[in-house]
C-alpha cells in the first residue's frame, strides 16, 4: 500500500516557504524565458544528438508535471502547466512519439517519454496501439545493462498502462538503493543512479511511502554526508537532485543553509548552472541553456518537493 | 624551501618514522617498544614528535601484557615529561593541543603508572563544542583526537562523543569522498570505539579500504589501533 503526496491544500506554514517558493517561481521564469531552446529540430527522430533535443524536451515535461501537480502555490501550478502544454505541443501532441519508436522499436526512451506526458493525462491513441505492441514483444523483455534504467522502464510501463515487463521488485534489489552499499563508495556517476532509483520507485516523489523503512533509514542517515561533500564541490544539479530525494524521507529535515548555497549558485537571472560558477559573461545563449536548463529545473523540482514534504515537526510519534 | 618550511618538513619525517615504528608495535611485530627507541632521545625534534602524537606515543604499552622493553618505562616518561614541558597548552581550553597535552598525561598515568609521579596536571579542555559544532567541524576536530581513542583513556570524552556517533559516521563518509585519508582513518578509529556504529556504514571494510588507499604512518596507527584495541577493520 502507498500514499501519495498530498494534494495542493492552499499554502501552508513551512520555515523555507519564502526561499523555497522564490526559487521554484525564479525558475520557472527561467525556463518559459528560454523555452523557445527546447524546440525540436527538424531532424529530432533521425540525426540530432537526442541529449540535447530529446532529453531536455523529456525533463520538461516530467519536471513541470510534477510542479503542475504538487506545488501549494495555484500561480505556480498554472505557470508549470503552461510550461508542460509547450513540451506537449513540441512533441507534436504524441505524433513524434510514434515516429521515434518506429523509428527505433527497441529503445526505450521513446517509451520513457510518452510515459511521461501519459501521467499528466497527455495521450495519444496510436502511440499506445504501437507501445503495446512492441513492449509486448519478448525481446523487449531482455534484462538491460542498468537497473536504475529498468526501474525507469517499468515506471513508464506503469504510467501508460502497459504490463511490467519485468519484477519491479527485482529490478530494484540490484540498484544502489536495493543494495544500500558502503555510503563512502558512492561517486557521482552512482549518486545520479541513486537519486534516480528513488525518483523511478516514488513516480519522482509523489508517492515517497514506497521507500521501504529500510532504504529511507539509509538516506536518512546518509543523505547529508552526500549533500555536503557535492555542495562542497559546487556540483549544484547533483546537490539539487538528492535535495528532492531528501524530500521523499518521513521526517523530512528542511536544511536551510543547502538551499541558501543553491539559491547564492544561481546567475543574475535565476538559472542555476550544473557545477562551479556560472558560465562568464559573452557565453552564447545555446550553451548557457545547456549548462544551466537541467538543473535549474531540478531546482524547481526539488523546491517543490521540499514544500510538500513531511516535515520532522509535523511527523508522527 | 624557507626556514620554517624545512623545519616542518624535517618534523613531519620525524613523526612519520615513529608512527610506523608505534603501527609496527601495535600489530605485535619488531622488538619490544620502547618510545625511546623509536625516537632518538638526542634528537631536538624528538619531544616536538611526542606532543604532537599525544597519547600514541605510549599506545603500544596498552597492548594485552605489553610491558614494553625491559626498563624503558622510565627513560619513556622522561621523554615525555621533557614534551610537556616544552610544548604546555595554549591559551585556547578547547584547542585540540589542549586536548592532546591532556590525553598525553592521561596515558602516562594509565600506561607507566609506576612513573608518573611529577606530571604536570592535566589540564581540562572546553567540550562544548563537542555538541554544537555542525558535523563536517565536528569531524574534522574529533578525528584530530583520534590519538585519545585508547582502552581505558578519555571515557568521559568517549560517552559524549556516543551521543554524535551519526554526525561522526557522516564526517567518514565525507573524508572517505574526498580522500582526506588522515581524516577518515582518525573518525574510523573513534567509530570502532562507539559503540553505536550504524552497521551500513560498513566500518570494516572501510578501515581496510582506508588502509589499501593511504600510505600515511599516522592512518596506519589509527587503523591498527581500531583493529588491535577495538576488533574493527579486520
């Protein structure tokens, strides 16, 4: 048994309320100012490099869902709306989803994708008709080299309605947060494993209570030792990232001074670069959207997140 | 290299082949020790090396019947008389040297009891710090004391530091991550200690991971003191 995040009830009293509703509403801004960077070009299903078309499209639409969603603030919900209708009219209302799978049956991300927008009620018939046959293929069911991937796999199968191809359970005993290996091993290719093991198991914190009280005792514990040592070396989307999963334990803890060092990371304009400083003055804009896009979503997500968690002072017992 | 720079630099050599000569004697290999064997009595760094190991210059005499070389004990209080002498505390009660003076004159007493007589006093360190410092500090100060981290010395230090046992358990991660292996090697010492160590730390096969990455003397005498003294890291 699950339950869910609360509904958006109004705003409420939370000690980060300010900062944390700056930062998200900064970002957003952000992000509709730059939105015109997210469209696809021409050539998004044949020769374009999909991580600087796909991906970023992809992370929009999930991360402006989950905001358009959860956050208490309407203003802000009808702001992420918006922000998710654009990535939905980019993908040309799901035809570009069908194109990609044709165009590639065995991958996956065309399925993660459309799984995303198929949670924010976003559908098209002739994508599922095509999904459900190529998911229902047995080859589709051949185990993947990463199992943070498989968990993202099985998260999309669910949202569209699909069948699991595959355990959930099983898929996640052998991820890092199945494991829960020595917490000083972890580095940062890991660490992005990690966050995202526990994004694909909560539907990317909606649903925090399918963290097993084990796993959520070992972030509990381990959470702020990781948080520190990438806040220390000013790896902001990273930091962003395991903020959000932070915000996933019960007894969530709002650790002020880590969103004041991201907020004080941000360019004059609200964007947050993925590492180090912002990028210097005179850097184009197409790459100032590359450094930055990602993690200043992540911001928005995880200040979300963090506003609707649990709070230590309102926890049980 | 300036003055002051080879001077640190000839210090830390000194240091350095007296930690391995106290990590040899803990692991129960080489002759009987004796401190003055391991530091040359002669030497004008010697009494330096002895107040900055603190209590670790004396840790092979807290083995299980480690009587140390017939006879060394009182040329071994001597020399450290001779340090405390040369180096007392500074001004600040909460200076980890303070703590270190005072975890020095602890061990004597412990240790070579039947020598001891004209110590200095041992002075009393400020220890609030020990539960208002965020835990990245606290680590960072506590793992300076690991030298403390002996059977029978500091108790009282030790139950206070039970109550941080989580904070000091993150600060290993935190030095493990950024490879400060003095750091890591020093909490990892405390923690075989504490009683409380989350299990998914993984503490021994971590003490044993610190000991393949570093090649610091004075880790190793944190890591074979965690392992001889607490059963940790075997």
């Amino acid at each position: 048994m699950t339950t869910a995040r609360a509904a958006p009830a109004g705003p409420r009293a939370h000690p980060g309320a300010d900062l944390l509703d700056t930062l998200v509403a900064e970002g957003l801004d952000w992000v509709e100012r730059h939105r015109a960077h997210f469209r696809l070009p021409p050539d998004v299903a044949t020769t374009a490099d999909p991580n600087l078309t796909l991906k970023p499209l992809g992370e929009l639409a999930e991360l402006s869902a989950l905001i358009a969603e959860l956050h208490p603030r309407p203003e802000l919900r009808a702001r992420a709306r918006r922000l998710l209708a654009h990535a939905w009219q980019e993908a040309r209302q799901g035809e570009l989803f069908a194109e990609l799978v044709r165009g590639e049956p065995q991958a996956t991300y065309p399925v993660e994708l459309y799984g995303s927008f198929a949670r924010a009620g976003l559908r098209d018939a002739a994508v599922e008709e095509l999904v459900r046959t190529t998911t229902g293929l047995r080859g589709w069911q051949l185990a993947r080299e990463d199992h943070t991937r498989t968990l993202a796999v099985l998260n999309a199968e669910a949202r569209i309605g699909l069948p699991h191809h595959t355990d959930f359970g099983a898929a996640l005993a052998h991820t890092w947060l199945g494991r829960r290996p020595e917490p000083w091993f972890l580095e940062c290719r890991t660490a992005y494993g990690l966050t995202h093991d526990v994004f694909h198991l909560t539907d990317w914190g909606r649903a925090p209570s399918r963290l097993s009280p084990a796993a959520a005792e070992y972030l509990r514990l381990w959470l702020p030792a990781w948080l520190g040592s990438w806040l220390e070396e000013r790896l902001w989307d990273l930091a962003g990232e395991l903020l959000a999963v932070a915000a996933c334990l019960p007894g969530a803890v709002f650790d002020a001074a880590a969103w004041q060092r991201l907020a004080a990371a941000r360019t004059a304009d609200g964007a947050l670069p993925e590492r180090d400083d912002p990028p210097p003055p005179g850097t184009g804009a197409a790459e100032c959207f590359t450094a930055c896009y990602h993690s200043t979503l992540v911001l928005a997500f995880a200040g979300t997140l963090a506003r609707t968690a649990t709070l230590d002072s309102e926890a049980p017992g | 290299m300036t003055e002051q720079a080879q001077g640190a630099a000839a210090l830390n050599a000194v240091i350095a082949d007296a930690a391995s000569g106290i990590a040899l004697a803990l692991r129960g290999e080489g002759d009987p020790y004796a401190l003055t064997r391991t530091l040359p009595q002669e030497d004008a760094l010697s009494p330096a090396a002895v107040r900055v190991l603190g209590a670790d210059a004396l840790a092979p005499y807290a083995l299980d019947g480690g009587r140390g070389a017939d006879g060394a004990g009182s040329a071994d209080a001597a020399m450290v008389r001779q340090a405390l002498t040369a180096f007392p505390p500074g001004d600040d009660p909460a200076a980890v040297s303070t703590w270190s003076y005072r975890g020095l004159v602890e061990a004597t007493r412990a240790l070579l009891p039947a020598h001891a007589a004209q110590l200095p006093p041992a002075p009393d360190p400020a220890d609030d710090w020990l539960d208002t410092e965020p835990w990245p500090r606290l680590s960072h100060r506590v793992s300076q004391l690991a030298s403390l981290a002996l059977p029978g010395l500091a108790g009282a230090l030790t139950d206070r530091l039970s109550g941080r046992t989580e904070d000091l358990a993150r600060g290993f991660v935190r030095a493990v991550r950024r490879r400060d292996w003095q750091q890591a090697a020093g909490l990892g010492r405390w923690l075989a200690r504490l009683p409380q160590t989350p299990p998914s730390l993984g503490l021994d096969s971590g003490l044993r991971f610190v000991q393949q990455m570093s090649g610091d003397p004075r880790a190793a005498v944190h890591l074979t003191a965690a392992r001889t003294f607490f059963g940790r890291g075997r």
